[in-house]
C-alpha cells in the first residue's frame, strides 16, 4: 500500500464513523440536494484517488440525472471532489509543482463565485462561504516549505468536509 492509499483508506466521512456496516447509514431524510451533491462527491472522490471508477453510492446519495454534474448542483459535487483532492495532497506538504497551487486557486475562485451568487437565497451557501474563506488563508500561502501550512490546511478541509457531509439520523 503507498502513501496516498494509505491516507486515504484513513478518511472516513463522518456518517461512516457512525455506522458498523459500511452501507447501513440512516441518514437525514430532510437532507438538501446539496448535501446529497457533497456526499456523493466525497466518496466519489476518494475512490477515484484510491483507483475504482465505479462506486456505489448510497441510494440517497444517487443524483436526479445522469450525473449530479448535470444537474444545478453540479458546484457542490465539484466542490466535495475538489476538497478530497486538496485534502489529499495536504498529507503529502510541498511535493505538488507551483502550477497546480495556481490550478488550485482558480478553482477556488470559481467555486466562490458560484456560491457567492447563490448566497442571497440559500443559507447553506453563506455557510459555505465562511468555510471556503478559511481555505483561501491557507491556499494564499500555498505553495511553500512551511509544513505548518499544510497541516492546518489540511485540518481546514477536514473539519469542512465534516460540517458539509450529510448528517445521519438520530
């Protein structure tokens, strides 16, 4: 098992934590589509990065369409894939070329701008966007050799991916 496998097999979702059978969750039945977007995403994600392009998801977490990145909520899927890759790297500090930290904050800077027009009628968006200021402290610094960056970075998006992951039922 390499590094990044390894990292990864450790991040679990918080409604993961919960529950003794991997696809046994009772989750919220009030949740939004948005965090059926970010859900599928994460685990999208992250099994992606660990090299299975099939994944089951939750029947919760299936999207209306084809694909949630055909749907309105396409930002959000992105947003939870996005923040599983930078998570990723997070573990591994410094060793990304300079062009990919630029990559990075493009995106950012798309993803907020999506948010930010949807903040003035959706209060999961103005949520989002105090998150997301969070992340573009540490992304300013980025790239450097300051290993404190990320680690607090990566400690930002874990506690992001925490608050924004679907919620179980209790």
């Amino acid at each position: 098992m390499n590094n990044i496998e390894t990292a990864l097999r450790q991040l679990v979702f918080s409604w993961e934590r919960s529950s003794a059978n991997e696809h046994d969750y009772e989750f919220n039945p009030n949740l939004s589509e948005s965090e059926k977007a970010f859900g599928a995403a994460l685990l999208t994600a992250r099994e992606a990065l660990l090299g299975y392009s099939e994944v089951t998801l939750p029947t919760l977490f299936l999207p209306p369409a084809d694909s949630w990145l055909k749907t309105q909520w396409a930002p959000d899927f992105e947003l939870g894939r996005w923040i599983v890759l930078l998570w990723t790297v997070s573990q591994f500090q410094g060793d990304m070329p300079n062009t990919f930290w630029d990559e990075q904050k493009e995106i950012f800077a798309q993803l907020h701008a999506v948010f930010s027009a949807r903040q003035e009628t959706n209060n999961e968006a103005k949520q989002l966007l105090s998150l997301l200021n969070e992340i573009e402290k540490h992304l300013d610094k980025l790239p450097t050799d300051d290993t404190e960056v990320y680690d607090e970075l990566g400690v930002s998006l874990g506690k992001m991916m925490d608050f924004l992951a679907p919620s179980l039922s209790h």
